[in-house]
C-alpha cells in the first residue's frame, strides 16, 4: 500500500508560507499578542508547543518542544526526509533577546515505501528546541512564545502540508525548575537519547562507484553492534533504500553504502554527516574523506537496522501491485478522452455501427482490437523495462525523444489521413456506407492495426493515474511492470471492447448510412493535424532538415494517390502502380535521410508566449532561490499533447505574466523534447516516468510545490502569490 505514496506525494504537495513576525512582534510588545496556547489540531495531526521545565529562569536555557500527535495512518518527517516529503519546519516569533536553536531531532523511522526509503515519525514525537533566555528578563514575568510549526503529513495515499500557529506562556522565576507535569518527563527523554556527538572519529571513501564509511572510537570502541545504519543529514547522498552492510572491527564498523544521485553526479564533498544507529545507541558522526580506519573491520559482517538488503529493494507487496493495476486501468480508461487519441477511437466506434447487425462480427473486431492494444503495450513496455534494465534514463513516451521515430510517426499519421480522405483504401477497396468504408483493413486484421496505431497515437498523452501507475511499474520485478503496463492497455480498449461484446450496446448505434462517409473523411483532419505537429516537433528536435520530411511527406503522398488511381483504373493501373511504387521508394529514402539528420542545439529552453525563460538546471534553482525568488519549472515536451494544453491555458496567459512578474519569480523549462538524463532523473526523484511536471520553489522551502498535471491559470496565478509571501 505504500508505494504510490512517493508518487501522490509530488501531486500534493504545497510550499508553506513563512509568518509575518514583524507585526506579531509588535503585538507581543504591545500585550495584545494573538493566543494559541493549548493544542492546535487539523483533520491529520494535533500539535503543541510544551515545556520540559515548569518555568524558565533568567539567563538560563530553556527546553521547549513541539509535540505531534499524528493521525494513525500518516506520519510526518525528520531533517532528511529521505526519498519524498519534507522535515518539520519552524517559524519563531519571540520577544526581543530570546533566540531559538535547532531543532534537536530524535532518531526517525525508517518508512519503506517500495523500492524508496523514507525518514519520519509516526504516532507521538517531540521535537525539543533550546530557548536562550536573556539574563535582563525579569522573575515574575512571562515569556510570550509563539511559533508557525510547517508539517508535512503523510499517508499511504497523499501528503498535505499542514501549518499551524502555537503559542506557550513561559512564567519566569529563580531557582531550579521540575519537570512538566504533563510531557516534561517525555520532553527529557527525548534529549537525553537524541543523537549527538560522542567522540567517533570516521572516514569516507567514494570510489569505482563504491562509498564505504568507516567510523571508530568512542562509544563503538570495544563493542560488538548487532546491526548498523547510517542516516545522512543531507539528501540524495546514499541510495536511502538501499541495504547497507559491512563488518565490525575491535575499535569500531563500517558500513558499505549505495551512493545517492548527488553524490554520482558531483562526487564525495566531504565532511559526510549524519546519525549512526545501532542496537548499542546512536550517535552524530561527521566523516572527512580518506581511507577506511584501522581497527573497523575483521570481526564479522553486520546487516543494518531494519535487515534490507539488496535484493529486497525490488520486492512488491500484493497490495502495492494491486493499487498500481487499478490505477493504470483507470488511467488506461480516461487517455480515451485525450484528444492524441479520440479520433482513431472515433473510427472504430464509427465501425462499430457499421457491425451492430453482426454480433459475431463486433465481437471478433473488439476482440482483435483488444489484442492489438496489449501487444502495442507489451512490446514498449518491455523495451523500456529492458532499457532501464541496461541503465538507461528513460520514462514513458521515450521513443518521441529519436527524431527518426517522430519522422516515422508524422508519415504514418498523413498515411493515415489519407486513407480516410479517400485517396487510396486497403483490402477490398471503397464499398458502400453500410459495409464499412472505416474498416480499412479486412476483418480482425483491421481492427487489430487500429489497436496498435491508437497505443501509437497515445505516447505523448499522459492521463490522471496514469503518471503514478506507469511511476510505480517501473520500480517494480518486471512481471509485475508488465502486468501494470497490459491493465493501463485494458483501459484504453475497454470502452470498445464493452460495446462489441453486448448486444443491447450495439443496438443501440445509429444504423448505417452515408453519415460514416462524413464521418471517416472528417476524421481525417485530425490525422492531418497530428502529422504535421509531428513534424513541427521533428523541426524542433533537428537541425535544418524539416525540408527532407516535408519531401518525403510529399512523395508519400503521390505514391498513395496514385495507388489508389490504380485500384479503380483499368488499363493504366499498371503504369500507375509503378510509379506509385517509385515514389515511394524516394519517399522512404528522403524518410531515412531525415531520420538521421542531425539534432538541434539544446542551448536554448522553449518559452511560452508573454514569459521569457531560461533552461532549466539545478544550479539555476538555487541561484534564484539564494536571491530570496520564488522559482517556477515546466518539464515539458514538443510532443507531449497535455504539456500543450496546458501552456496555452495556463503557462502563458498575460494573468499567468503579471503574477510571474509580481513576485519576481524566475521561469526555467526542463525540454524533454530529446533525451535529457539530467532532466529524467529529476522527473524519478519526484515519482514522474514522463512529462508534463510543475514545480514550483519557494525561498525558505526545502521542497517545490508539485501542481497538478492538469492546470488552470488561476492555479497557476493563487500558487505564485503563496510562493511570494
């Protein structure tokens, strides 16, 4: 059941909005300071600001903490929240001379979510911070605390970010204080047992795409630790769910880690910190860079804290399997609206009504169309399953990113168009509307190639559920991958298949007549339409060789019209088919030289109409961020259909401008037009297998805001006023 969560929880989440301390500072010392005192609930989680001391004295440091108490079923974060979600964040207002620390983090718990590995808590927790009293405060006053805790809560099936404004009267006195009465007790065992520096000295190496951290010393001189696991304070440093072995030694262990996308892409910058956990206690360790230390290893291997290990990363639970199937048929089910894919539905619906007086018929074509989706599905997922297999970076739709593909595909579509116009038919040639001009292949064959060209046509789509279904197969042992990709395949032919197989349905058709002719040439406009925006994102991916597919597109035409002059004609339907196979062996040959025609620059990032904007880069990000500017990303494609729509209904509209230019924010666009590693993976880290992703940074925030796939401009507009507070 845990799985998806990674996936919904980039679908859901929402950058926090900082508070305003200037003026809550100004009510404080005006004694008319907002109360929040007590517990603040929402329907998730139920937080307090509390006490370990029952007063504070001057010049002393006081221990506050703030409590959760969470929902059962979700779970909140520590300072690493591992592979999705975000750590507790804290905004203080306190009056003049009183300073916050850190927050002193209890050791989290390692929350598996398939193939991810997650950091946080669940139930009760307190999260203690010291509060530097001032020595010129005064016994017998009140220290008017307030702070907007920022959480992240989480469940198996989404992540909503929950802020909350609490508040504590902290009386002030002389003297050693008691402890709380109600969570003073709970409060000092949080600190006594939270992980702090005691004396370990560690090095770490990062070689042959190996990271080994050795540690030794202190508390682990002399031990024998059953179990090990080390946490880093800092993301994408290690492979979270990775297991971690190693052995233990006289003076000390080691632990043999998974390095991380950062630490792969930009090498070990050391030092390496973060908390080392064992049966005995856990400790802060910080490693510089070197090799292991004597006296860590050759007395045993010892596994980590929860037993996973390598193999484990892959196994599915029954339950995380189902929910990624359900998923994908419901995806599978709603890609029959998008409009890449409606028309070639069109037709087959159009034929149905041609059946309707043969059941036996409809039902063999439903059948073969079925057919035709799955293996079309089979066939790529398996070579993207193969591919990642082999290390490649790749996410659904990948095969638009080889302009040889694309260049195929815009021939295929005006092939198509064609034969809906009339120009030429296959099989037994033009017969009357009430005996199928849309069937344009004889029988199953026909219906079977329709299946494989509307699997085709769907590529660039991406539909609801689909992203996190295809996201979740391909973490996944590969039958279970394939089973998710043959569901979302159902979905997509199950309409069809429905009516072909049910008499009532078919009866319920319009009869035959001559509004299919209509129909079929209408249809074709459409066909034309995708041929040529797939030659616009041919122009895109290519450089300067637009020309050669507009050729072949022209012989290809020629070669068709005069194959179907030859279909009618008599006496001259040899000649014609002659020079209907010459053109289109020059089509095919003008087809090759354009699908090894060079690639177009990438310098340059797309940018929508009224945004001027920039390509998309990590370093980019936190260049504007460090500048105090919200940032706002589009991981888009020239062939993907939704990414579109959604830039001319929401990306670039003059509202979408002048809110960008209100809050300073920076525009980048990550184009996946072409295969981009850099870009793939970021679309992985936040559960994506394929565009169209937004993001949106806000300064202060340690994760973007994630919006809908689906976007309207006031979504767009309301989510740039919230990063800008």
């Amino acid at each position: 059941m845990r799985l998806l969560a990674a996936f919904l929880v980039w679908l859901t989440f929402a950058a926090s909005a900082a508070a305003a301390p200037s003026a809550l500072d100004q009510a404080l010392k005006a004694g008319t300071a907002p109360s929040a005192a007590g517990p603040q609930r929402t329907e998730r989680i139920e937080a307090e600001l509390v006490a370990m001391n029952t007063w504070a004295a001057p010049g002393s440091t006081a221990i506050l903490a703030i409590r959760q108490k969470i929902k059962p079923g979700w779970h909140t974060y520590w300072r690493n929240q591992g592979d999705s979600g975000g750590p507790t964040t804290l905004t203080w207002s306190l009056p003049d001379g009183v300073s916050p620390g850190d927050i002193l983090w209890p050791l989290p718990e390692r929350q598996r979510l398939q193939s991810l590995m997650n950091y946080g808590y669940s139930d009760t927790v307190f999260l203690p911070v010291p509060i530097e009293v001032p020595a010129s405060t005064r016994p017998g006053d009140t220290l008017a605390l307030r702070v907007t805790a920022h959480f992240y809560v989480c469940s198996d099936e989404m992540c909503v970010p929950e802020d909350l404004d609490l508040a504590l009267n902290l009386p002030l006195r002389d003297g050693a204080a008691p402890l709380d009465p109600r969570f003073g007790q709970a409060v000092q065992d949080v600190v006594a047992t939270a992980p702090r520096p005691a004396g370990i000295e560690a090095r770490a190496v990062f070689a042959d795409g190996k990271l080994t951290l050795s540690a030794t010393g202190g508390p682990l001189a002399g031990a024998t630790p059953k179990w090990a696991s080390f946490y880093p304070f800092e993301g994408g440093v290690i492979d979270h769910a990775a297991g971690q072995s190693g052995e233990r030694g006289p003076q000390g262990l080691t632990r043999r880690l998974a390095p991380g996308r950062s630490l792969t892409a930009n090498g070990l910058k050391p030092p390496l910190a973060g908390v080392l956990s064992t049966d005995l206690g856990a400790w802060e360790i910080s490693a510089d860079q070197g090799a292991a230390l004597p006296g860590a290893t050759g007395q045993g291997l010892i596994g980590d804290g929860d037993g996973a290990t390598a193999s484990s990363a892959g196994s599915t639970a029954p339950s995380d399997f189902a929910k990624a199937a359900l998923f994908a048929l419901l995806g599978g089910l709603i890609l029959n609206l998008m409009p890449c894919v409606f028309p070639i539905l069109a037709m087959k619906a159009a034929a149905l009504s041609r059946s309707a007086h043969e059941p036996a018929e409809a039902r063999r074509d439903g059948l073969a169309f079925l057919a035709g989706v799955l293996a079309t599905f089979l066939v790529l997922a398996g070579a993207l399953l193969a591919l990642r297999a082999g290390g490649q970076a790749l996410g659904w739709g990948f095969q638009l990113q080889s302009p040889g593909v694309v260049a195929t595909l815009s021939l295929l579509m005006l092939a198509v168009a064609l034969n809906l116009s009339g120009v030429f038919h296959i099989g037994s040639g033009l017969q009357g509307a009430g005996h199928g001009p849309l069937a344009r292949l004889p029988g199953a064959t026909g219906a079977f190639f329709t299946g494989v060209l509307a699997v085709v046509v769907a590529a660039p789509c991406t539909a609801p559920f689909m992203a996190f279904a295809l996201g979740a197969a391909l973490l996944m042992p590969w039958p279970m991958a394939l089973a998710v990709f043959l569901m979302l395949g159902l979905g997509l032919a199950l309409p069809y298949v429905l009516i072909s197989l049910s008499p009532r349905l078919l009866s319920r058709l319009p009869k035959p007549g001559p509004w299919m002719e209509t129909l079929r040439n209408l249809l074709a406009f459409p066909m034309y339409g995708a041929a040529l925006w797939l030659a616009w994102v041919y122009g895109r991916q290519t450089a300067d060789a637009l020309a050669l597919l507009f050729n072949a597109g022209l012989m290809l035409a020629l070669a068709l019209w005069l194959y179907g002059r030859s279909q009618t004609a008599s006496g001259t339907g040899r000649l014609a088919g002659i020079a209907a196979a010459l053109s289109l062996i020059a089509a095919l040959g003008l087809g090759v030289l354009a699908a090894r025609a060079a690639p177009a620059s990438t310098d340059a990032a797309p940018s929508s109409a009224h945004l001027p904007s920039r390509p998309w880069s990590e370093a980019v990000v936190q260049a504007a961020l460090a500048e105090g500017r919200p940032v706002r990303v589009n991981f888009t494609a020239d062939w993907c259909v939704t990414c579109k729509i959604n830039e001319g209904a929401a990306l670039s509209s003059s509202r979408t401008a002048e809110a960008m230019q209100a809050a300073n924010a920076v525009y980048l666009v990550g184009d996946w037009t072409r295969r981009d590693d850099a870009i793939t993976a970021e679309l992985q880290r936040h559960g994506r297998s394929g565009v169209p992703l937004y993001l949106l940074y806000a300064p202060g925030q340690a994760e973007p805001r994630v919006l809908p796939q689906l976007l309207t401009e006031g979504t767009v507009v309301d989510a740039l006023k919230d990063a800008a507070r």
